[in-house]
C-alpha cells in the first residue's frame, strides 16, 4: 500500500505541476510585484518569520490556503480558454458587426492579393527555373493560402479564425466530408498515435490562449508595481499575435491530415463503399455526410462488407 500510494502521489504531482506551473508564476509575479510596493524583500521576510513562529498546523493551513489560490486561478483560467479562444478566432457579438465586417474586408483585400501574386508568380515560373526569391515567395504565399478558408464568403476577421476555419472546411471541398459532423466518428477510428497527435498539439493551443489570459489579468497588478502593466501587455501581445497563431498552424495541419489518412477507415467502419476515383469522392462524401445527418431509407447505396 506504500508504494501504492506513493505512485499515486507522484501521478498527482506530475499533474498538478502541469496544470499549475503558469499560475505559480503568475501569483510569483504577483508576489514581486507586492513586495517591490512595499519594503522590498524585508517584507517577505516578515512574512516568513511570521509563519516560522507558528506552529505545524497553522503552516499546514497556510500552505493549504496558497494551493487552493493556485489550484483555483488556474481551474478559472482553464475554463475560460475556449471563450476566449472562440474571440480570438473572431466570432464577436452582435452589437460588434460593424468592426466584424470591416476585419472580413481586409481580410479578403489580403487574400485577392495573395491569389494574384500566387498566379502571377505561376505565369512567370511557367515556362523556366524559378530564382531562390521567387521560390521562396512562392512557399511564403502558398503557406497563407493553405491557412486561410477557399472561399470569400467563409473568411473570418482574424487570423486564427481563418486559421481553424480552412481546416474545418478544407475537408469538405476536398472529399465531401463536413468536418464538424464527421470529426468526431473519425476521432474514434483514428490510431492511438494521431489522438495523442492530435491531443498534444490542441493543448499547445490553449496553452497559448491560457498565456493571453495570464498576461491581461498579470495586469491587475500595475497599482502595486508601474512594470506589471507593460509585461502584461507585452506576454498577451506575444501570445496572440505570434504563438496562438502557430500552434493553431500545428494542430490544423494535425486535422486536416487526419482527413488525408484516414477517411478511408471511417468509410469501412461505417459500411459505406468507397469512392472510385477523386472525381466521385465529393459526391460520396456528401452523401455519407448527409447519412449521418439525417439517416436514410433508400436501399443504396449498399452496404460492404463488415471489418
């Protein structure tokens, strides 16, 4: 029982350590930031004389207090990743139409650009060796065009949201295949490696957010010390301008891909024939979309074989 016991104290740990290491920074900061309001490192010390002249209980008591601090702000934090993360992907509310709109629009500006030096740069590099520059331009743009939606009228007001949003409907205009339905039977059919793939890189997404969270709220400690507002501002600045965007890359690369391998076993575990040919995969693919939606009655197409 022991070594029980030990064993689940260590899983424990490893776990609280990964879900609590950015609030313990945050409330560490916090504490500098009190401190340096006051007399400096003198005043921790009082704080530590302090709990040293009590006894093992109320040193239990207040190590308790600090975990339930800790433990909390980062359940909080945990719970609004997805809101936020569903802000940053720019799904506003109604009353922010306007700004909306306006993001949409150059949104599209970016995009007609971008498919206009993409062809541009195919016409030139047509009918010879393109340059190290032109190559480079030309993985620049194509980089942009996978990450953002084909279409205009799918097009988001930020770039995470186009990010996530050419990863939902790519697999629709490739194979028929609407992700928000068909995800999660796939999720179930898929190996255990591309789950924990999959698992790993949407945790770096809302590690990122979580980090935006942290740098905004690090904010409220400015009255306590002037330099908590700037490096609020600047962690949250960082996370949603340069990291969320990339771990967003990752994990729709991750989604689509997983479209790519394995759309194949989904159709076999779910009886359906497969497509001939890329010219009827569409339609199949809509027609096991809407399958799934609404059911069917007809007695095609028919079944295979099962597994």
């Amino acid at each position: 029982m022991g070594a029980f016991w030990g064993a689940v104290a260590g899983k424990l740990a490893d776990r609280w350590a990964g879900i609590a290491a950015p609030a313990v920074v945050f409330w560490a900061g916090g504490i500098l930031a009190w401190a340096f309001a006051g007399s400096g490192w003198s005043r921790l010390s009082r704080i530590t004389d302090w709990l040293d002249g009590k006894n093992v209980a109320a040193q239990i008591a207040a190590l308790l207090g600090v975990l339930v601090v800790v433990a909390v702000s980062a359940i909080v934090v945990q719970r609004l990743t997805t809101p936020v993360l569903r802000l940053l992907e720019g799904y506003w509310p109604h009353w922010l139409r306007g700004l909306t709109n306006r993001r949409r629009r150059r949104a599209l500006q970016r995009k007609t650009a971008d498919d206009k030096a993409w062809q541009q740069l195919q016409r030139d590099t047509d009918q010879k060796e393109p340059t190290a520059q032109q190559r480079a331009e030309l993985a620049r743009l194509e980089h942009r065009r996978c990450h953002r939606p084909i279409h205009d009228n799918e097009l988001l007001p930020t770039r995470v949201g186009n990010i996530l949003r050419a990863a939902e409907t790519r697999p629709y205009h490739r194979y028929g295949l609407d992700a928000v339905t068909v995800w999660p039977r796939l999720w179930l059919v898929l190996p255990d490696l591309a789950r924990q793939e999959l698992t790993t890189a949407r945790g770096s997404v809302d590690a990122a957010v979580a980090t935006a969270i942290w740098g905004m709220a690090f904010v409220a400690f400015t009255p306590l010390a002037w330099w908590a507002a700037p490096v609020g501002i600047v962690v949250a600045t960082a996370a949603v301008v340069w990291w969320v965007p990339a771990q967003a890359e990752v994990f729709a690369d991750l989604a689509e891909s997983a479209f790519d391998l394995y759309r194949a076993t989904l159709y076999q575990h779910l009886r359906w024939p497969l497509p001939g040919n890329p010219a009827d995969e569409c339609q199949t693919g809509s027609e096991l979309t809407r399958y799934l939606v609404r059911g069917s009655h007809k007695p095609h197409p028919e079944f295979t074989v099962p597994l």
